[in-house]
C-alpha cells in the first residue's frame, strides 16, 4: 500500500499493492529474491522495510545503521506469503510512533479478500503535533504467479473495503487516506494506481467501500 499526505492533527496513511507474475524489484534498498515486503515511515524521517525471502527469512532494512529497524519486534522467519507482522519493542517508539501493523499475504487472506493490511492494526503518536505515518504492504504470490498454490485469482474488477478508527477524544478528525497498487510484473512495490485518481481519504470514523 501506500498512502498520501493529507491534512488533520495525525494523518495515518495506509494502502496496499496487489501483484502477479513474475519478481522484478524496484526499490534500491529491496534485494533480489523479496516475495513479500511491509515498509513503514514516518513523517518525522524514521523509515523501515521488511522483507520476507522464498524461504521465509525475515529481513529489516533501514537508512539509520539499524537504529529504526532496531525499535521493531517482528519474527525472523515466517510461511511465505502469510502474515507480517511489526510492532514497537517495549518503551522503545518508531518516529514518535507506537506501532503495530499486520500485512495480510496471499497464503492467509482468502477470496474475495486477495490482500489487505489486517483490521487490528493500532498507531499511537507520540508526537505531540501534526504527524503522518505511511504503511505499504506488497504480496507477490496469486493465482497465475508460475509455481504458486497460494492466494485467489484477480478480476477484471476491485472492490476496495476502508476503515478508519481515530479515538474519538483525542483526534476525532484524523484521516486515513488508502491507496491500492497493482502490477503486472509483480514489481515490489506495485506501481499502477487502481483507486484512482490519488487514493481515497476517509476522514474520521468510519469507513467506506
């Protein structure tokens, strides 16, 4: 996924990026061999990236020698295309953020729900200002990927399901701003907008289909 600035007090971004076929990479920090990647960033510079190999191995990636990557807890190794998860160590933060996000692959989500950022994610800011977090999550194992078992097929059409839950003292109106990418060439990240024309905001609660 990838998400988009937009106004409020705390602008949480999230989206996703669809694939199949074969792996091609895009990202100068992502090495060959990535099937599966969440990357998070921060408004207030703090940038991390998992990514998973064919095996399963669970590899952190940063710009700060290690220093975001090491405020993370997530496991090693998983099943291929099934869930990513992060969260922030004990009193540690990521950019003024406590986190904790779920991609969903193609191995665990199950049609007509091809891929998503899991429903229990919670972001708490600790900022104390005007802040935006961004979540992209890349799965490249569907129906039609050569060799895959895993995942349902694509369609001619998506339907994308977006919600949005601010607490409701403290930052009633924060926005989340979705944003699904889909690829052909099964490149990490995707890179063809389908919820056009720049992603879909919802402001405060709820959601919106």
């Amino acid at each position: 996924m990838r998400f988009l600035k937009t106004k409020t007090t705390i602008i949480i971004l999230a989206g996703f990026a669809l694939m199949a076929g074969p792996v091609a990479f895009a990202s100068p920090i992502t090495p060959p061999g990535t099937i599966e990647q969440l990357a998070i960033s921060t408004s207030t510079g703090s940038y991390a990236e998992l990514d998973v190999d064919a095996i399963g191995f669970v590899t952190c990636l940063d710009n700060t020698a290690g220093a975001d990557c090491g405020t993370l807890s997530f496991l090693p190794f998983i099943a291929p295309h099934t869930d990513l998860q992060v969260q922030t160590k004990p009193l540690a933060n990521f950019g003024g953020f406590l986190v904790s996000v779920t991609g969903r692959g193609g191995a665990a989500a199950t049609a007509p729900t091809l891929q998503n950022l899991s429903d229990t994610n919670n972001l708490t800011s600790l900022v104390g200002g005007p802040a935006s977090f961004t979540t992209l999550f890349t799965d490249t194992d569907y129906c039609g990927d050569p060799g895959g078992t895993t995942g349902g097929c694509f369609g001619g059409k998506f339907v994308l399901q977006m919600t949005n839950n601010p607490d409701a003292i403290k930052i009633p109106t924060a926005s989340t701003t979705f944003a699904a990418f889909v690829s052909a060439g099964a490149t990490i990240p995707a890179g063809t907008l389908i919820n056009a024309p720049a992603g879909t905001t919802v402001n405060g609660c709820c959601g919106t289909t």
